[in-house]
C-alpha cells in the first residue's frame, strides 16, 4: 500500500520504559478469521512481512494523542504505539477502533481511565482494602517494588489501584525512610531503584499523592531519590542548590507561617518539575498534568494570601517609593511586585480583577512612575513587566490615572512620558525594551480598547491630553535628526526640539543626536514611525494637526536618504497611509510642499535595482491611479512626468498620464457644454448667426470671452486649492517664524535625471 496516510512506525516499550522503534510499514483495519475479529495489520514499508498483528478487542483503552499516535496496552508490560505520517491517516484508523468499540471518534481515549465493570467493583470494595498486593517495604524488596510501580504506568486502571493501595498503608514514608537508609550505607543499587519508584509514583500524576510527597518533612527526601539517576555517573546535589545556594528572600518579613510554607513547597515543587525531572516524551505528556495543576494552585493561594495582607503590600509600595530605601533593596521591592503580578495570571478573572484594583489602591502606578526613571537597568527592565501587566489588564485605568497627572506634576515626570524617555534611551543595541514599550504605548493610544458605552468622552479627552503633554516628546528624536537638512521648509522649534532629545537622553550614551544614520537611531527612528503610522490610521484630527503643523511630513522624508533602508521604508509607509487616507486636507498639504519630490528622487537614486523600496514606491503610484486621486495625479503629471516617463518596466506612470489626459478631455467637454448651454438659440441670437458678414468675427470674440471666463474660475479655483492649507502653529511667534523662512527657503525642483 503506497498511501501516505497509512504510512507508520510500530513502536513497543521495553523493560527499560523505553519506546523502541519496530520498523516503518502501512497500517490497515480488517477481518481477521484466526482472531475472530477485526484487527490491526501493519506490513513492513521493504518487505510486506507482517510487523503486526493486533484484534481491536472492545475492552482495550485505546488513546489518541498529538493527532498523529494511537497508543495502548496488548497486555502486562507490553504497550504499543503507532506514529502515523499524516493526520488522516490516525483519524481514519482511530474511527475504525471507535466504531468497533462502540465509542465516540471525538474523544481522545476509548475506554475511561476505569471501566464501567471496575468501577462497579471499586464502589463494593472499601477503600482500605488492597488493590494491589504491594511487597513488603524493606531494602530487600526495593527492586520488586521498582518493577511494580513502573510496570502499571502503562494501564490506567492499575495505575488508579497502586495510588489507592500507596496511600491506604503509609507506603510513602516508608519508602523515604528506606532512602535515609540507602544513603547512609552508600547503597547505590537500592538507591537507583528508589529514583525508579519515586519517579513511576510521581507519574501516577494522583494529587493525594502529591500532598504527602511534598510535605515539609518529605519533599526534600523526595529531592534526594531524584538525585540517584541510574543513567549518572555521579549524583546531582539538588538538595545542596536548594538550602544553600537558593536563599529564600523576603523583602518585607512575612508573619503568616502557611504563606511562608506554601512559597517554599511551590518554589521546590517547580525545580522539581523544570529542572529535576526529564522532559517527557510525546507518550508521557499527560503522566505530570497533575503536578501543573498543584503548582498552578498553590500559586493562587499564594497571590489570594498576599492580596489579602494589606498591611504587607502596603508596607511594600512604601519602602518602594521612598527616597532612602537603598538601591539592591528596591531592587528586590520591584523583582517581587513583578514575580507577584506573573503570578496573578493564574487567577479566574473576577479574581485578577480584584488584584489589580488592589494595586491601583496601594498606589502601583505612581510607583511605576518613580522606578521607571532610575538609573538601575534591572529595576526599569522589572518596571517594564509590571507596567505591561497593568496595560494589560486594564489600559483604561492607566489612561485615567496619567491624565489626572498634570494637576499634580510637569511634563517630564509624566509616567507616559517616563515611558517614552525609557524607550528612546533603550541601551540594548537590538532596542528589545523599546520594542516593548513602543507596544505599550500603542495599546494605550488604541481607541479601538477605549471605553464607549461607560465613558462616551475617554477617546477625546485622552487623544487631546496626549497630542498636548507627550507627543512633542515621542517624535523629539525625529524632528531633532531631521532638522539640518537642505530640503526641510524650515527647522521648526529646531533649539528646543535638541534641548528636549538631549534631556530625553540623559545618562545614555548609546545615541548619536543627529545622526540617523546610525543604526540605532535608525532603529529608534523606524520604531517612532511605525507608531506615527498606527496614529495616522487610527486618529483623525489630532495627528492631522499635529502633522501640518510641525510640516511633519516633510522632515520624515527627510529619512528617505538613509543608507537603512527599512528606515526609508518607514518614511514612505508613512506617507503610504496618509495618502491611503484619499483626505484631500492632506492631498492639498503635499501638493503645496512638493512632498512628492523625495519620493521620486529616491525612486530615479535606486536605478533599476529591483528591490523592496522600488516595489513601495511603485505601489504608492499604483494606488494614486487606481483610486483616481485626481488632484494628486494632476500634480505628477504636471511637475515629474518628464523624469518618469523613461520608466517602462511597468505601466503605473503611463497610467497616471492616460488618467491625466481623460481628466483634461471630461474639462475639455464640460467647457463644451458651458459654451453650449450659456448661449440660447432664439430668434434674435438665430438673426446675429445668419449674419455672414460677423459671423467669424462675433464667434471668435464669444469663444474668447467664455474660455478667459473659465480659466479666471479655474485658477481661482486651483489656487485656493493650494492655498488652502491651515497652519496650526502653537503659538503668534512661531507662525511669523515659519511664514520667514518660508520665503528665505525657495522651493527646489525635483532631480530629473535618471
């Protein structure tokens, strides 16, 4: 059989609790006559010899795993495994053993971990009863016990009897103080087999079992079997790492001797699980759900038990924010308010939500706002995460604690900010914090999470707080490396744009002002742009001020000579999206300030290098002439066409002239019809016509008149077309400013070589 479907790898579990590999072959369900049932046939994939042969018998716990392996028990300490190459395939062969079974293909095992029969015989056996016959805890049995405990991981129905049978008599300790024992007299041997039965009783994956296991007097005895793995030549020394080097710190002492408990039995609990036990494989995924399921509730405890101290947490936030709290002290503040908030996500959602109004009372975000702004790199890194949960969590309460800031603060302590200033002096090369953050802020200035139906005005008033109080610091690396250039209208509060970047980079020495052709202020410069892009897509009025009235355009395609070129491409996706936006406000501001001619500049400078800036630029074009922007199509034509029309590796520019020429013709024809209609045919006008001797002079004197009358209108009209463009300066001095240097600074025409 050739379909890759069918295609598997038979595996069986040796004595070692190994998967070994029994060759690959094409796996089929039929009738067999010898087994008097259906049954399972996989024929070798080289030879067709019969690899196996195994009846699908109705009692058999079959179970479906990472939608590719069937997995069962034949019998005693023989279990098999078939790996499918395709996932039609398994489903396929695992709808044949349902519908022998009698069982639903959509569950992932045929038969519950007891079946009805067993578990009707469970319900009349008392609980005290034996289940299993367990041998005799003495060092002399242990290998005895070894083999029983893993020969029933395997069967869930066994492994539910020796978990009973575990707990019913105490075996536990018992077995731990065999451990005492072993090491004490150095026996290895008995110590390997006691790694074997800690780990296979672990596996039981039975929470009763794990409450005893990781008691206070037995979870480090539990620690010490682990540490005598037959497969090491020398013991690892875990319980060394975990009562001397692993220093329980307590930031604020805690009083509550169960919280302190819990902390630690959690703490020991994950090492167990991340670092002592071996990663299992694909048919032991599910042997440890419990032991995730007993950290993930312990953790919950720990965060309910904590909330609840008020006067803990307060003691906390206060030693957090005050001044003479030393530096690794805070450190340790900020480091545990972090662990805290990680794990909150455990939480059910109502209860998350009491957390994090909890914190909000105690004060977390002016906290943040004081940590955040430290030198201390770890504790700005710790600041970071606890700020992102917050954002999180609820990106309204942060929006209403920072704009109730100004009543209280100046601008450069704003915890926003804080947040932009941590961005922009991200020390990192790869700028990881700044990416980060500059996620942060775009959730925090995302109207798509602001609340409507409560609070009908947190849109406005938070946009108009932010344009006001934090946008001149967010592009103050912009402006400040696009300020010298030839090809800026003017350098628009030019001394106090550096003067902010350099107080903005305070302490980092990382950044070269005014070089953006340093790569990582280009990076930083690119990641600004991306989120003035998202402002463009998502405000309306208040990025469309800000952009005319600081001529923001113009100093962004300033980067469109950057030798980085994804900052180019920054620049240009910029411009993108606000000619996406078809706003003739806008279209009007880059007809005035001939915003096209760095883009066309940088086209011709690219040559014909067939790369991803030539596809930008070409698709800029392609979408002015598919969406018909006539005003912007007009204003090519008429001022670039000359250097674009070499270009015939694509139509875009020759469709930009058609669309051009068909516009021309439609005026053409509506002048047409203006001449037409302006005149009426009666019988005076009929007399002055017949007269042939002013016929010629009369009709040139008429044509003249109308066409003088339509380019007067036409031109008023295109002139205030252009015209049309409203300043937003911020204040009387800097509008004279901009209208001066307007006039000094003659326009330049586009380079039209090619």
């Amino acid at each position: 059989m050739s379909d890759t479907r069918r295609r598997v790898k038979v595996y069986t579990l040796n004595e070692d609790r190994q998967w070994d590999d029994r060759g690959t072959g094409h796996v089929s369900s039929t009738f067999v006559e010898r087994l008097k049932g259906i049954s399972l046939l996989v024929r070798a994939e080289s030879d067709g010899s019969l690899l196996l042969e195994s009846k699908i018998s109705p009692n058999t716990a079959y179970q479906k795993q990472q939608d590719t392996l069937i997995v069962w028990s034949e019998a005693d300490n023989y279990d098999l495994a078939l790996s499918f190459q395709e996932k039609a395939g398994c489903d396929e062969i695992w709808e044949k053993i349902c519908q022998v079974q009698g069982k639903d293909p959509a569950l992932d095992i045929t038969q519950d971990p007891i079946d009805e029969s067993e578990e009707e015989r469970f319900e009349e056996i008392p609980e005290t009863s034996h289940l299993v016959e367990l041998p005799p805890c003495e060092l002399s049995r242990l290998e005895e016990i070894a083999d029983l405990v893993t020969s029933v991981l395997s069967s869930p129905i066994r492994r539910e009897k020796l978990a009973l049978a575990l707990m019913s008599e105490g075996y536990i300790k018992k077995l731990l103080g065999l451990f005492r024992v072993c090491e004490d007299l150095d026996n290895r041997e008995g110590l390997h087999h006691l790694y074997e039965i800690v780990r296979g009783v672990l596996f039981l994956n039975k929470a009763a079992l794990f409450e005893v296991m990781f008691s206070d007097d037995c979870i480090m005895d539990v620690v010490g079997c682990l540490e005598y793995d037959p497969a090491l030549v020398q013991p690892k020394r875990h319980r060394e790492f975990l009562t001397k080097t692993a220093k329980f710190k307590e930031v604020i002492p805690i009083t509550d001797s169960e919280l302190r408990q819990k902390i630690h039995q959690t703490y020991r609990v994950q090492y167990i699980q991340d670092i002592i036990l071996p990663t299992p494989s694909v048919f032991e995924e599910n042997f440890l759900s419990t032991l995730t399921s007993f950290i993930f509730f312990n953790k919950v405890e720990i965060v309910s038990m904590l909330q609840e101290d008020e006067k803990f947490l307060t003691e906390v936030f206060a030693q957090l924010t005050d001044e003479a709290t030393e530096d690794s002290k805070r450190r340790e503040l900020v480091n545990f308010v972090k662990e805290f908030c990680a794990f909150s996500q455990t939480l059910q959602p109502q209860n998350r939500d009491a957390f994090f109004k909890t914190l909000a009372n105690l004060g977390i975000l002016p906290a943040l706002e004081i940590v955040m702004g430290m030198d201390d790199l770890q504790v700005r890194a710790a600041a970071t995460d606890i700020f992102s949960y917050l954002v999180e969590f609820s990106p309204s309460m942060v929006r209403e604690f920072v704009m109730q800031e100004p009543q209280q603060t100046d601008d450069d302590v704003l915890l926003i900010n804080v947040v932009i200033k941590q961005m922009i002096c991200d020390s990192d090369p790869e700028l990881g914090g700044a990416v980060q953050l500059m996620g942060l802020l775009r959730t925090l200035i995302d109207p798509e999470n602001m609340l409507a139906s409560t609070n009908k005005t947190e849109k406005t008033e938070f946009l108009s707080f932010f344009y006001k109080y934090c946008m001149h610091v967010l592009t103050a690396p912009l402006l400040a490396n696009t300020a010298h250039d030839k090809n800026s209208k003017g350098e628009l509060g030019t001394e106090a744009t550096h003067k902010l970047f350099q107080y903005l980079q305070e302490g980092s020495t990382k950044i070269n002002p005014v070089c953006p052709d340093n790569f990582q202020t280009a990076q930083l410069l690119a990641l600004i742009l991306e989120l003035l892009t998202f402002c463009v897509e998502h405000h309306t009025y208040h990025i469309k001020t800000y952009i005319m009235n600081k001529d923001l355009l113009r100093r962004v395609l300033v980067l469109m000579n950057s030798k980085h070129t994804f900052l180019a491409l920054c620049a240009l996706r910029f411009m993108r999206r606000i000619i996406g936006l078809k706003d003739e406000y806008y279209n009007r501001y880059i007809i005035k300030g001939n915003l096209f001619e760095p883009v066309i500049n940088a086209l011709l400078d690219n040559g014909t290098r067939y790369n991803l800036l030539n596809s930008a630029i070409i698709e800029l074009f392609e979408f002015i002439k598919v969406e018909d922007i006539k005003s912007l199509i007009a204003h090519i034509v008429d001022n670039f066409y000359k250097a674009l029309e070499s270009i015939e590796y694509v139509q875009t520019f020759k469709g930009l002239k058609g669309r051009y020429e068909q516009e021309k013709d439609r005026q053409s024809q509506r002048l047409n019809r203006y001449r037409r209609d302006a005149r009426s045919l009666d019988e005076d006008e009929e007399l002055w016509f017949n007269d042939e001797d002013e016929d010629d002079d009369g009709e040139a004197v008429e044509k003249s008149r109308m066409e003088d009358d339509f380019s007067d209108s036409y031109g008023k009209y295109m002139e205030t077309a252009l015209v049309g463009l409203v300043d937003y300066p911020d204040d009387e001095d800097e509008e004279e400013e901009d209208e001066e240097e307007e006039e000094q600074s003659p326009r330049k025409r586009p380079r039209l070589s090619s």
